[in-house]
C-alpha cells in the first residue's frame, strides 16, 4: 500500500506526525498524545531517520568538519560527533570513542571524499590526531582554543590549590611566595571564579579579590596573568596571534612555576594545531553547540535505553532534514494586518 510500510502497523502519516513531535516535545507528551510507548515511538524515528537519511547524500562537498565526543551516560558510555561546520548539520555520530569508532567514518566517507576535507577542528585528543593523520594528511587539523585556554585554566587552579595548601599549613616549611593562616586560605577559596572568568566579565567584588591576590600573593597573579596572556593570543588570532604565543611560550619557559612549565611544552607539542585554529579562525563551538543540543534530547527523552533510537533522533533534529507535519510543505503564513 502507498500510505504504509512492509509489516509495521501505522501508516506513513502517522510515522511522520510521530517522528515530528518527538523533535519538539518531551517523550511524556508523546506517549499521551499519540497513545503509544516509548519504544515505539523509538522504532518510528529510527524508520523515519532511515528513509530520510537514505534518500539524501549527507556527505557531499564536505571540506571543513568538526569532531568530538561526548557522554551520554554514566559508566564511560560515549559518542563520536562529527559535525559540518559549512552547513551547521550534525554528519554521523557513533557509540565509542577510540581510533575504530572514527575509522568507521573515514570508511564511510571514502577516499576521494577524505582526500577533499581541507580542514578538521578538535581538541588535543591523541586518538582523532592520529587517525585523521592518516585517513586525510593533506588536511589541517585546528585546535578548539576553548580547549588550549581550558589547559591554562587547569595549570591555574593547581597554583590557587597550592597556595591554599600553604596558607593552610598543609605544606611543611615556609610557603614561598605565598601567604598564610586560615583568613587568607578562606579568602583564596572564595578566588576562585575572579581567577576563571574572563577580565571583561568580573564583578566588581571579584576585581576588588584579584587586587587582593596581586598584593598578597605574586606567584598566583602571575599565573592568572599568564592565563590571560594565552587567552589573549585566540582573542587577536593570525600573526599576531602568532607572535603572542611565542611570548607566552618564552614567559612561561621561565615562570618558574611548575604546572605552566608543563603547559609551554603541551603548547609545543600542539603549536601546528594551534596555529591553523589561529589562521583559519576555526574552532569547535559548533561542536559543543551541537553535543548540548544532544544533551537536551537526551533530557527530554529522560535517558533512551536504546542507543540506536538516541543516534537516530539525534540525527533527524540536527542533520538538517527534520519531518514536516503530514500535509504541511511549508510553516502556515499568518495574514497581514490591515490599516485602515
């Protein structure tokens, strides 16, 4: 019959207003509205997602894309998310997140598709370094600068937890360069956030705090300032993006603080990446747009039990090619007001 599928008991329209309400609402409100459970609700997107994925060519004229993982539930359950960063579109996503989960992509895109990708955002991962090494070397890989900051953030907190170590007396002998008793050690704790945030987003009280860290303790404010010297060579990107980072690699080379002695050789180690993400202003926001969207799904559905109905709605919302109400082609136009 035109109106049905081989051997399932609804008709294609009632698929397709299914699959709609699943992109937009909760999964309650699907089960009550439509009078049907949640697994089959589940099976319904994953037919829609099948008819609708197989009838387009997802992976043409792909040149610029974006990869990621993320977690979609307790106990180290991952996906791999690759994104389109041309179109916006959420291109395939796969459980795991190791060298075999991204092969598969590679494989399913092909050879002469993988030697057309000019550019590929991530974040330091090894694995996706690797792999996209050697599926497509004459790509560019540009690392996520939210990710390269994230690292001087980290460096950061070791030094604010040091020095509350000190003002605590949890570290034998005289803290150097640092201050002590349990006031300053409450003070330090309070920090916290004036040393995360960027300068232009503070508060006036948490100014007031890193005035307070930059009279008592040097070595905390010059690693706050050594943060904020990495963030700012993403802020101005190109060569002279360049040129800041090779000041903040010689800075830190001799900050004579350990934890960002370690972050210039990382730095090192990644500049290539860092350097193409500063060239081509590429990063990997649409990513992480893109995984909380994933996030927000998953909420809504209150967890799915079944992986392939997560991947599938997944799919339908972002790929670009979400359902239309059966019978609608177009969004209803509201009529114009009149004036008279």
């Amino acid at each position: 019959m035109p109106w049905a599928r081989h051997g399932v008991g609804h008709t294609l329209a009632f698929d397709e207003m299914v699959a709609w309400l699943a992109t937009v609402a909760s999964k309650s409100a699907v089960r009550q509205l439509m009078r049907v459970a949640w697994s089959t609700v589940g099976a319904i997107v994953a037919r829609v997602w099948a008819d609708t994925g197989g009838a387009v060519d997802r992976f043409a004229g792909l040149t610029r894309i974006g990869i990621d993982e993320i977690s979609y539930r307790r106990g180290e359950k991952y996906l791999t998310v690759v994104v389109d960063h041309d179109s916006g579109r959420l291109l395939w996503v796969h459980p795991g997140r190791h060298e075999a989960t991204l092969n598969l992509f590679f494989d399913l895109l092909g050879p002469q598709r993988c030697a057309a990708l000019r550019l590929v955002s991530a974040d330091g991962a090894p694995w996706i370094a690797r792999v996209v090494a050697r599926r497509c070397p004459q790509a560019v890989r540009c690392a996520d600068p939210f990710h390269v900051v994230a690292w001087a953030v980290d460096a950061l907190d070791v030094v604010r937890r040091q020095a509350w170590n000190n003002a605590v007396g949890r570290v034998r002998g005289p803290a150097k360069g640092g201050p002590g008793g349990r006031g300053v050690s409450a003070e330090l704790k309070r920090c916290r956030w004036a040393l995360w945030k960027n300068p232009e987003n503070l508060t006036q009280k948490q100014t007031a705090q890193l005035a307070w860290i930059a009279r008592t303790d040097s070595r905390l404010h010059r690693a706050y300032l050594l943060k904020e010297g990495l963030r700012y060579a993403f802020t101005v990107k190109g060569q002279a993006g360049r040129e800041a980072i090779d000041r903040w690699i010689s800075w830190a080379r001799r900050c004579r603080i350990p934890a960002f002695v370690d972050l210039s050789r990382r730095i090192v180690r990644h500049r290539d990446a860092i350097d193409a993400a500063l060239d081509h202003g590429l990063s990997n926001a649409l990513v992480e747009s893109t995984n909380a969207k994933i996030r927000l799904i998953i909420r809504m559905a209150y967890g799915f039990r079944n992986i392939d109905a997560l991947i599938s709605m997944a799919l339908l919302s972002l790929g670009g090619h979400r359902p239309t109400l059966p019978g609608r082609t177009r969004p209803p136009t509201l009529p114009q007001p009149t004036h008279g």
